[in-house]
C-alpha cells in the first residue's frame, strides 16, 4: 500500500484528506492542489518463436521472487510504454524487438505500490540472442498453453488474448500444411464436407436433373434415373472418406473404372463421362460455396481449401473413369 502522501509536490505545504467530487482527495491545504496517487504503468512484452512459444523471464515482482512473468519493467520519463517495453525486453532477455499490436492493458494489486497498471504489446524478435539480464535471472520459451504459472495475473490475461488473436491465423495455417503434405489429420474444409455428406440426396438430384438436360450429358436420360441418382447419392456420401487419406485410393479407383467400363457397355462417349463428372462437381462446389460462411478470413479459407481437395479429387476420378472406358470395347456408332 502507498504511503499517505503529508506534504504537496507543488508548493511543499502540508496535505489534509477532503472530500471531492464525492471521494476522499488528498489536498494542499495551501495551494489546493490534489495530490493523486495513480497506479504506476509498466510495459510489459508478449514475444513468441515460429513454434508458437512464449518468452518468458524470472519474476522479480511481488511476494514471489521464483514466479516466471513477461519481460516487463516501469516505463522512465518522457519514454513512450512501447519503446519502455522494447528496452525491457532488451535488457531483460537480450533480444530486439519491433511492436506488433496493444495487447491489453490491465491491473493488479501489489503491497509496495498499492496497485499497477500493466500495458502488454506483442512484439515480433528482429535480433539479438535470447539471454537472461543478470546471472540471478532466467530466461526460457514455453508453449502457450503449458507455461509455468505467473507471477501476476494481468500476465495470464495477455497471453489468452495472445492466443485468441492468433486463434484463426494458425488454424488455417495448420489445415494448409496439412492440405500440402495430404495429412488425414482434422482439415477446416471438413465442416462442409459433413454437409455434403448429409446433403448427398439433395445435391445429387440437382446433378440429375442438369446432366439429362445439358447438351452434353443428354444422353444420360436414356440411363435407369433411380440408378444414377443412387450411385451419384452414394458417392457423395463416401466422399469425405474418399478425401482422407491413401486407404480408400483402391476403393476410388475401382469406383470410377466400374462407372466408366459400364457407360462404355451403354454406348456412351469419353467426352459425356466427363463432363457429367464435371457437372457433379459444380454441384458440390456450388452447394458448399452457397452454405459456407464468408464473414472472416478462416471463413473464406474452409471454403477456397474445399476448392482444392475437390479440384485434386475430380482430376483422380475423371482419370480412373477414362481409364475404366479404355478398357472395354469401343461403342458401336
């Protein structure tokens, strides 16, 4: 708690406690000036490494010396809190830092100043090597959902803030590596490759109805309809499975070599079986543009990655069908 101030800073008369503007001031009973005790910023600094981890130093502040907090110390006259938070961290870990954004600012009681207002910025490391201030301190990286318990709360808060302002930036960069190296961990295109799955009748009657009608897929009115919508169903309710990995590649191929042995056998050409596999997959991609949401950047992303494993997806179908149609007989004209 900070001591009753007893005399004025601005003409040194003594200081007697009154009431103003409905709270207890402490006033120069000379010149009347109101000597106010506000709580004393420091600037604190969030720095993460490329694997999402936290630089963190050994707390020197409050009760509990041996308390990891974030690089963090009280800002001296005429600096700004973001170039305070810059030298701090310098000092205090050895490393340059650039300001990203404001984090947070907020407060937390403490014996020696009654109360302190912590202004956090996130900062991005541009040089310097990672070492502790003094031989006393430690400085170390820990993920940001398993670090050591803090020293003070409004620490604690930060990083929450921290990790929920790179919520969506790291999702849709974790789905894209794992879309570049055909993971079968979660992808965020899985949402609506759910509903497509519980949309399949739906979708595939729309295919139905353009593919007997489109010029180019004409003749497939001249096909059992209960047939091809059933097929057509079934497919898209495989299709999530058929996306998630190596395991279900033979079931796909044999799919589609099967669909395009049989067209052959009914007298169709290459050119209808593929474009009615392109008319599926508009169908699919209009249905899952048209229910996707488009508010946020992670938004718009699930919906472009669904592009991509669709398009990887038709190119492999569109080739075991062909495939499948050379393999048997040519149709008589």
């Amino acid at each position: 708690m900070l001591p009753k101030p007893k005399f004025c800073p601005q003409c040194g008369a003594a200081v007697e406690t009154e009431m103003r503007d409905g709270q207890p001031r402490d006033v120069c009973t000379a010149c009347g000036t109101v000597v106010y005790q506000n709580p004393p910023p420091l600037a604190a600094a969030v720095v993460l490494n490329e694997r999402r981890e936290v630089l963190l130093v050994r707390c020197r502040h409050g009760a509990d010396e041996q308390a990891w907090c974030l690089p963090m110390g009280f800002a001296q006259p005429n600096e700004s809190l973001a170039d305070a938070a810059r030298r701090q961290l310098r000092e205090q870990t050895g490393i340059e830092a650039q300001p990203i954004r404001l984090l947070d600012s907020d407060s937390c009681p403490n014996d020696e100043y009654g109360n302190l207002l912590i202004v956090t910025y996130e900062m991005r490391k541009i040089g310097g090597t990672e070492a502790p201030g003094t031989p006393d301190d430690a400085v170390a990286y820990y993920p940001l959902s398993r670090h050591p318990p803090l020293g003070l709360s409004p620490n604690e808060r930060a990083l929450q803030l921290c990790a929920d302002t790179h919520l969506e930036e790291w999702a849709i960069r974790d789905s894209f590596e794992r879309l570049q190296t055909e993971a079968t961990k979660v992808m965020l295109s899985d949402v609506l490759i759910m509903l497509i799955k519980e949309r399949a009748a739906d979708i595939a009657r729309l295919w139905l109805a353009e593919a007997c009608e489109n010029p180019t897929t004409a003749r497939y009115k001249t096909v059992d309809q209960d047939k091809l919508l059933e097929r057509a169903t079934t497919a898209l309710s495989q299709f999530g499975r058929w996306l998630s990995g190596h395991e279900a590649d033979r079931e796909v191929t044999d799919f589609y070599v099967q669909i395009g042995r049989e067209r052959k056998r009914q007298g169709f050409y290459a050119h209808e079986i593929l474009s009615v596999l392109m008319l599926l997959k508009k169908h699919v991609w209009t249905f899952a543009r048209n229910h996707g949401v488009w508010e946020r950047p992670i938004d718009v992303y699930r919906v472009l990655e669904l592009n991509r494993r669709m398009a990887a997806f038709f190119d492999r179908a569109m080739y075991h069908a062909t495939r499948g149609f050379e393999l048997e007989d040519a149709p008589e004209t």
